[in-house]
C-alpha cells in the first residue's frame, strides 16, 4: 500500500462521502449486484461506497476491508442505520487478504490507484471468491482531464497532483491498465466500459456543480503536496481561483473520463 495522498483528516472523510454522492449515477449503472449474497469492498474506507451498495442490495451481506482503523471507526458511524444487516468490517492488508468465507462478488473503487502492485492485490482477491464470481472495478484515468479555458495555474496543480501520487507509489492512470491487471491476475471474461462528465454552459449547473466537486478534490492533496514542497499556497489558492472561472466562463468546459472492468472468476 503506498501513503494516501488524501490523508484522513476529518475533513477529508466527509469529502468522500460527498464524492460517493456527486459521482454514484455516473459509477452504477454498469454494476450488478443483483445475483450476488456475499460482496467484498476492499478498500472500504470510511463506508461511502458501502452506503451506496447497502441501499441498492438490500439482500446482500458485505465484508468490508480496509487498512486504516480511524477509517473502519468512521465507516461504522456512517453505517449506523445498517447495523442490523450482515456487515464485517476487517482491518486487513488486501496484499494479504484473508476471508472466513469467499465471495460471490467484490467492489472495488478508486482504490488501486493508490497501490504499487494493483496485479497483487487483484490475484488475492481472486483467492477469495468462488467460481463463477463477479468482480466490478471503477477506477481513474487522470491524464483525460481536459478544461477550457486553458489556465496555467490548474494545470500547473494537477500535474503535481498526479506526479506526487507517482512518487508515492501509485498510478493516476491505473484505469487504462485493468483489462490487462485482470487478464495477469487471472480473471476471465473481461469487460471495459468508460464513463466520467464532458460539462459546459449548457449545463451551467452541472458545470458548476462538478468544478465545485473537483476543487475539493484537488484540496485534498493540498496537504501533502504542500509537506512534499511540489506547491505552495499561492499555487493551492490559484488551482481555486481557476477552477471557479472554468465554472463562470462563457466558454467554460471540464472533461473528464474514467474507466470500469467487469470480469469472472
């Protein structure tokens, strides 16, 4: 597992929870839990994503995995109307992962980009689940990111943004590469789907409401990006400004794709 280049600052984990929100009629619509009982999250996190699965699949229990225990503790609060339904919540490695009971369906999103050996952690999964089983996997393709007008400040932000995760170990542009993760990892019947936003003023609201959603995002590397020394606050303040002209600007556009695989055991 490589350093989180979010952290898990209080603030932080309500980002993410509003992240599920903002970008879950984007992620769903490819995935199917429907002939699923037992599902596995890893990289569960702080329960946003759970939130969201709990509440399609009523029928299903989940196993949630995570490394960070402050994380596990805030998954718990965030799931409270659940508690009466199967849940685990497991502080395991997912390099290392170790299930009572396998799996007829694992969840995984915006995870492997954070991991220097996603093929790793894929293989363990595998481990986990039956025959037969379903595995959906969204994940981020960082270098489509495109915006008008061109604003040097934004990008001079994102493209430290996405080399501090490199530093750290992992890859911004994982998403393009799981066909072949899966493929390695052993995995079948591999299917590829994109999805993301191409935004301008004829959806101003949108339009805005995502460069608000990216803002945050973007902030929440601020930390370390700032501790690294790759930016400093004029930088963090100018990504701000630049995205909120995006939003106000007559020829505003934000553009963005990421990428989802299915595939069986």
């Amino acid at each position: 597992m490589t350093k989180y280049i979010h952290g898990y600052i209080p603030e932080e984990q309500e980002r993410l929870l509003i992240q599920a929100g903002v970008l879950a009629p984007l992620i769903y619509p490819w995935i199917d839990f429907t002939g699923c009982q037992h599902v596995l999250e890893i990289g569960s996190g702080v329960g946003a994503q759970s939130h969201l699965l709990l509440s399609l699949y009523p029928h299903i229990e989940l196993s949630c995995v995570e490394i960070e225990k402050k994380q596990i503790k805030k998954a718990k609060h965030n799931l409270t109307q659940f508690m009466d339904r199967r849940i685990h919540f497991m502080n395991q490695d997912a390099g290392d992962l170790q299930l009572k009971k396998k799996a007829d369906g694992v969840f995984i999103c915006w995870v492997l980009e954070h991991l220097n050996d996603p093929a790793a952690v894929l293989a363990k999964a595998r481990e986990n689940m039956f025959s037969g089983a379903v595995i959906y996997i969204t994940e981020v393709f960082n270098s489509s990111f495109h915006f008008y007008p061109q604003l040097s400040g934004l990008d001079r932000y994102y493209q430290a943004y996405n080399q501090l995760q490199r530093n750290l170990g992992g890859d911004p542009d994982v998403g393009l590469r799981l066909g072949n993760l899966l493929k390695e990892s052993g995995f079948s019947e591999i299917e590829l789907s994109r999805s993301g936003f191409h935004l301008d003023q004829t959806q101003p609201k949108e339009l805005k409401k995502i460069a608000n959603y990216w803002k945050e995002l973007m902030k929440s590397g601020s930390e370390a990006l700032l501790a690294a020394g790759i930016v400093n606050t004029a930088d963090v303040l100018q990504m701000e400004q630049d995205l909120d002209q995006i939003a106000s600007d007559p020829d505003g556009v934000l553009f963005y794709q990421f990428i989802q695989a299915k595939a069986r055991v």
